[in-house]
C-alpha cells in the first residue's frame, strides 16, 4: 500500500476479520467494529425478531432495535470460507486457528475495545460505532444484507468525516446499491468481491468496483489492491448484479454436484469414487473444495459460506430479473437450524423420496401396458389430463383418459421409451416433468402432485405433442 490509510471495517465477522487482519498486515492503521460480544451463534431465538435479527440491547452502541443479525452471517453471508469459531477472545474474534488460513496471529486484542485510536501492525476494535468511524479516512463495509448496511450507515451518519469514502463489500440487490450511491453520493464505492477468507489472506479476491467519481476509486485504491485483483464497474448496480449473478453460477454448480451424486447412488457406485472422477471435471475445484463435507457431512463451525446466504441471494436475484431460477431457492431454503449450514449441504440433501416417484412410475406402468388400472392408482379420482390434440385443447376428466387405453401394449411399445425429467418437491406438492418417446412423437408431460394422506398422488397433467420432423411430410407422402 503506497499510502497510509486509516481504515474501519464494519462488521467482524469471518470476512470482516480476515479483511481488518489483511489491511492492518500492509500498514494500514485500522480499526474494526461488531456489536458488543461479537458474534453470537447460539443466542437464544426469542431474542430474534421475526426476520431472524436482535431486538435488544442496541441503545448502547446507537443502532436502531433491529436489523444485525445474531451470527457471523450479520458480517460475512458472502465469503464462502470461514474461520473457526473456536478459540475467540471475548469479543468474538478468533485468536487462535489463523495459520491454516494464512492470517496472521497476533495484533488482535482480547478484551474487544481500542488500545490507544489506530494502530499499525494490527487492528483495535471499538464498541462505538461513531468512534470508530469518526478518524477514518475509508470505512469498509463488510455486513450481511441491504438492511443491516442502510441501518449502520443510519447510526453514522453525522460521524463520517466529510472526505471519507465508504466502501461497501456486502452482497446487495441491484436497487440497494444504487440507492447507497445515490445517498453517499461521490464518497462511495460499491464493491462485492469474489473470493473466500483465504483469498482475503492472500490478496487474492476479485473486487467488483463502482464508484459514481473515478477519483473516489482512486483513493481507495491502494486499499482494493491490498485485497486482490480490482475490476472496475460502470455503476453500482452493475458490480451488485454481476455479485449475484456469480452467485447463482455457484448454486447451479451445487446442484449440478448434488444431482450428480444422486446418479451415482442410484448406480450403486461408491461415493469415493464418485468424487475422484467428479474432481477431474468441470465440477472438479468444488468437488474438492467440499469432499470432506460430502464423505463425512460438515464439522461443527466450519461453513465457508452457509446456505442461508446464498439463499438471501438467490431470492435477491430472481426479484431484481424478474426470471425464474431453474429450481428456485428451494434447494437452499433449508430452516431456520440449518441456515448456517456449509453450501455442500444442499449437495448432500435426499434424493426424491420413492414415495413422490410412486404415482409418476404407475402413469408409465399404464403405458407400457395400455392398462388403465395403473392410471388409476397414478391420479387422483378429481385429475384431468389437458393438452392440444388436432389443434383443439383437449380436457379429460380421469375416466374419459383412460377410456383411451384397451388393456394390451401398444405395437411398437418394444421401441417407446419414457424419461422423467425434473421432480422438484415443495411441502406437500411437487412438480414434475416427463419425456416420452411414442413412434414419430414426442410428448412432453407436466405433472403437479399432491400428497393426500400418506400417499402421493397426480392431481392434474398437462402435456405437448412434438411431431417428428418427417412426421407431416410422410404423412401427406400417404
């Protein structure tokens, strides 16, 4: 760093920390905040308010009654690596357990307030927010969502020196971060970054920055470069869609990982070997990354970056686009307990119970025999089938259906085949999809199920014919 900076970063959580500890080891003079205690991952949920923040004990450090989380999620829901949470001093920051990733261990204090204003060669924590804010000359963001970084900006305002620059690492919505420029107007720099605490360590992360003044980037930019690998933005909102966007790759390739570990237990092959071949391919640095995880579940404490995070993200994502997500946040909706889970547990989660398959492997069984007695268990009595038949909508109810089918194969059943798609279970409902390959067509069927007792059943289909590309011409060749 050519230039001494007073810096404070707001928010010590996982990213925070090794963010504060990788700037004060260039030089900087740099203080952090956290609420009183640090991190608190096993306060008790009545202190929760209905969006999982506290409601208490705020007056004393100047924030409104809600809108920082409980947990380190408060400061961090972005990285994907994270320190232990063993070993913290009393102001929840670790003091121990930092070689193997890299952070330095010492310059830390233990009792979680300032020793003396900013100090070169480590980092103090203050308890005021304004006081930590008030001497800087860059302040750092490092917090969970849009609220809790409107809500810290509110406890400061009036504190900030007037040239400071704020810049802002959090994982926010497109209008969130236009909104904070708009506010901070040409003293802020929003900046997501892609990486983990290691890359923090290593300089190594890839910022994603935007600021309204170039000059504004310019001053903080011994600061980014200390960080890792500076990619200017044209504006706010681009950095934070570019954030999401790279987050929803990262849910894809959990998915695609889950889905394919899936394959290889249907196949009866052992997981270890699974995962070697998976480590050679385009899946090959998660697979790794999360093998621990994926062959022995995630030890306690440990997540590089939880499932409820990538969650607020991909919900953030899919209201900014207006696009639906392939699967939704379904697959990271974990509850509330399991929020702080790792990412790898969504590639761990079940497979689609055979109970959900149950009704979908009837409807083939009644067309593989052309008896409808297998339609009838599929469905439920109230179903109907609806779909384009000689370019007229078509809708039968359940008996109309299966008075189609003669009891007997069709001709050429040794030559169809059927392939289901897509099963996504919601609660009590699912989705599904289904390809079948009948003579020169090709159908496709949606199915929504219901779980009705214990059993689950199709409550309706709706399907599409695809007519073979020589179907029409042989058609009229007859």
């Amino acid at each position: 760093m050519t230039a001494v900076h007073r810096i404070t970063v707001l928010g010590l959580g996982r990213m925070g920390t090794a963010i504060a500890t990788r700037l004060a080891t260039t030089g900087a003079h740099v203080r952090g905040w956290t609420r009183p205690g640090g991190p608190r991952e096993n306060r008790a949920t009545d202190d929760r308010a209905t969006d999982g923040w506290v409601k208490n004990d705020r007056a004393q450090y100047g924030l409104p009654g809600y809108g920082l989380s409980t947990d380190d999620r408060a400061s961090d829901g972005h990285t994907e690596y994270g320190l232990p949470t063993a070993g913290r001093a009393t102001n929840g920051l670790p003091t121990d357990g930092r070689a193997q990733y890299g952070l330095p261990t010492d310059g830390l204090p233990t009792d979680g307030r300032a020793t003396g204003g900013f100090a070169a060669g480590g980092f103090t924590t203050v308890p005021d927010v304004k006081e930590a804010v008030a001497e800087a000359d860059v302040v750092v963001l490092a917090l969970f969502d849009g609220a809790a970084c409107r809500e810290v900006l509110d406890a400061v305002d009036g504190a900030l020196r007037a040239d400071a620059v704020v810049v802002n690492t959090a994982t926010i919505a497109p209008g969130e971060a236009s909104e904070l420029a708009r506010r901070l107007g040409p003293g802020y720099v929003h900046a997501p970054v892609l990486g983990s605490v290691p890359a923090v360590a290593a300089g190594a992360l890839t910022l994603l920055a935007a600021a309204e003044e170039p000059a504004a980037l310019d001053r903080v930019r011994p600061v980014l470069d200390a960080l890792g690998t500076v990619r200017p933005v044209d504006g706010a909102a681009t950095a934070a869609a570019l954030k999401l966007v790279a987050n929803h790759g990262l849910a894809g390739a959990v998915l695609a990982l889950r889905d394919a570990l899936h394959q290889a237990d249907a196949l009866g092959l052992p997981r270890e070997r699974a995962l070697d071949v998976l480590e050679r391919g385009p899946l090959g640095g998660l697979a790794s990354r999360k093998r621990p995880h994926l062959l022995d579940g995630p030890p306690p404490a440990t997540a590089e970056f939880t499932i409820g995070a990538l969650a607020k993200d991909l919900a953030l994502l899919a209201e900014a686009s207006q696009r639906p997500l392939r699967g939704g946040t379904a697959p990271f909706g974990a509850p509330a307990a399991a929020s702080d889970a790792d990412i790898a547990a969504a590639a761990t989660a079940p497979a689609v119970p055979d109970a959900v398959l149950a009704p979908l492997r009837a409807y083939v069984r009644g067309h593989a025999t052309g008896d409808p007695r297998h339609f009838r268990e599929a469905f439920l009595p109230t179903a109907r089938v609806q779909g384009i038949r000689d370019s007229v909508l078509v809708s039968w109810p359940l008996d109309e259906y299966c008075a189609l089918f003669q009891g007997r194969p069709a001709p050429d059943e040794a030559t169809r085949t059927r392939r289901l798609d897509t099963v996504d279970v919601h609660g009590t409902v699912a989705t599904a999809t289904m390809t079948l390959l009948h003579g020169p067509d090709t159908f496709t069927d949606v199915f929504l199920l219901v779980r009705a007792g214990d059993a689950w059943r199709i409550a309706d289909k709706a399907y599409h014919r695809h007519p073979a590309e020589d179907a029409s011409a042989s058609s009229s060749a007859r």
